[in-house]
C-alpha cells in the first residue's frame, strides 16, 4: 500500500510541477488558466488519493475524498470567475498582453 | 427528494465525525432530519437519472486524463506549440442545473475554459485546435443531456 | 521524520514559491488572483501532507475543508470587485 501511495504521490508532484512551468511559460492570462486546472484537476488529484494510500484503508480515506470532492466542485468555479472577470474588463487573449 | 437531501447530509456528517459511537450518530442524523425538513424543496423541472451520472463520473476522468497530457507535452514541448482560441459554442442545453455541469465540466477538462455562459450559448477558451475536438463533436454535451432527462419523458 | 514525505514537503513549497512568482510579478491583477488560487490549492494539499507526517491526518483535514471554502469565498469577492472596476494597474 505504501508502494503505490509512493507512486501516485510522484505522478502528482509531476502533474504540479508542469503547472507551475505553465504558469511561467504561457503568454497570457487565458492560457495560464489551463496551466491552472491542470494542477487543480489532475495534481490534486494524485497527490491526495496517494497520500490517503499511504496511510493505509480507514476512516481517513473518506475524509481525503471529500477535500477532494470540494477541490472538484469549487476550483473551476474560481478559475471561471477569474477568468469571466478578465474577459469582461476587455482583456483578449492574443492581446499583446505579455509576461 | 427531501429523504435524499438528508442521507447525503448524514453521510457528509458520518464521513467528516468519523466515529460511529451512538452519541455522534444520533445527533448527526437528528440535524440532518431537521436542515432536510426545514428547507423548502427547489422546484424540478429535470429528473436526474442516477445510472447516467454515475456512468459520467469514470468517462470525465479519462477525458481528463487525456486532455492533461496532451496539455502536459505542449508546456514541456521546447518551442511551446500553442495556438489559444476563443470558441462560440451553440449548444441545446438550457436548463440551470445542465449549464452548471456542463460549464464545470469543460473548466475542469484541461486545455478548455468556460468564458461565458448564456442559455443556449457558451464562450470556450481554448489552448489549441486538438481540444476544441470534444466539444465541438458535442460528446460531452450527449452525455450531460443524457444524465438531465426531462421529466415528461422520464416518469 | 519520513525521508520521502520530506522530500514532498520540500517540491511543494518550491512550487509554491513559483506561483508566488506570478503573484508578484503578474503583469495584470487577475494573473495575481490566479496565481492565489494556485498557491491555496497547494496549502491543501500541504496541510493534508502535514497531518500525514505528524499521524494525525483526522484533525488537519478539518482544517484544509475549511480553507477550501473560505478559498472560494476570498476568491469570488476579489473577482466580482475586479469585474465591477474593470482592470486598471
């Protein structure tokens, strides 16, 4: 159990960390988003499922999953709002709008 | 409706006191009982068909594992091969609760971001042509016009 | 100390050291609420990893559903208040 914790846990901090190279790499505000949901949605994923692995089957698990059913519902909400904020104060992506 | 709204509240409770002594279950299913009972049932125009949902669930994680890499080799690629679009998109959704799993779908789907949600029309930001593929085939939007059945037809 | 959940601890506080990056240097205000809501997405999964080290993963789950949710309250007001004014450095 403790193997495949380790495992997942190592695909998660890979997941991570090409989110943040996208979040330095991307050109604009719009593309740094998928940067984004690409952490939120699969980093956060492995990472957490590893971690409630790693532990070992109890009550724990549950408790994990239901951070992770949070993560799921209210992350895209904010990266939607940030986003529908930007598009709505005029920013376009392609705009010369650059790091 | 409302005995479902309160098994889901006591198993969120059972799930976050994670004990089982008869003092905690107890309270726990009396809020839940009481927090069911005293809030008024939201009016339903579309039945929810548990079957699909459940079905949803393992087909979005692989969409989503494939999109992520896909998105994962464009942000590692040495000459970063984007080509970010904005995509209208008309889609026969109108319903509140089909916008709300829909825009929440694309949004979590890396390479796609809702912009803007209307009935009936949807903004996407896009990263690039291969991910636009999904929605513009309208495979998603099949499986959550499956999942909201309206209840004419249904029941 | 567990070797390997250290080296964890330590690959999630860099990266959250390059979203800070992007907090700082972002050249609009919304890249820097973007770049918030990265940083708190890992403070969850830190927190969750904290409980893991110190064996009492019970108690710091409690606390990381929390600062999900204030997460999205902190982050709606900043987005609604930026929509209202329009972007202006």
């Amino acid at each position: 159990m403790v193997g495949l914790g380790t495992v997942l846990i190592l695909i998660g901090l890979f997941f991570l960390v090409v989110g943040s190279i996208g979040m330095l790499r991307l050109p604009d505000v719009f593309a740094r988003t998928h940067a984004l949901s690409l952490t939120d949605s699969l980093g956060a994923l492995f990472t957490l499922v590893g971690l409630a692995l790693y532990e070992g089957f109890n009550t724990n698990l549950l408790k994990i999953l239901v951070v992770l059913g949070l993560i799921y519902l209210l992350n895209p909400v904010i990266a939607h709002a940030t986003i529908r904020a930007a598009y709505r104060s005029g920013l376009r992506p392609g705009s010369g709008e650059n790091a | 409706m409302r005995f479902v709204t309160a098994a889901v509240l006591f198993a969120l409770w059972l799930s976050l006191s994670a004990t089982l002594s008869p003092a905690h279950v107890a309270v726990g299913a009396i809020i839940a009982g009481l927090v069911a009972w005293v809030n008024p049932v939201l009016p339903h125009k579309r039945r929810l068909s548990w079957l699909a949902a459940l079905a949803y669930g393992p087909w979005l994680f692989g969409r989503i594992l494939k999109s992520g890499v896909h998105v994962s080799r464009l942000i590692l690629h040495p000459s970063l091969p984007i080509s970010p679009r904005l995509v209208s998109h008309r889609t026969r959704l109108t319903s509140d609760g089909e916008l709300v799993v829909l825009g929440n779908s694309i949004t979590l789907t890396p390479g796609t971001i809702t912009v803007e949600v209307a009935p009936g029309q949807l903004v996407v930001h896009a990263i690039d042509e291969e991910s636009t593929e999904d929605l513009v085939g309208g495979a998603l939007e099949g499986k959550v016009a499956d999942m909201f059945r309206s209840e004419t037809s249904d029941s | 100390m567990n070797t390997f959940l250290f080296f964890v601890l330590v690959a999630l506080t860099t990266v959250m050291l390059v979203y800070l990056y992007r907090v700082v240097r972002g050249p609009t205000a919304f890249d820097r609420v973007l770049g918030l809501n990265g940083i708190s997405t890992k403070a969850i999964i830190l927190i969750v990893l904290l409980g893991t080290i110190f064996g009492r993963v019970d108690m710091f789950v409690d606390i990381s559903t929390g600062y999900a949710i204030l997460n999205l309250v902190g982050a709606l007001a900043i987005t609604k208040f930026l929509e209202e004014r329009g972007e202006r450095e």
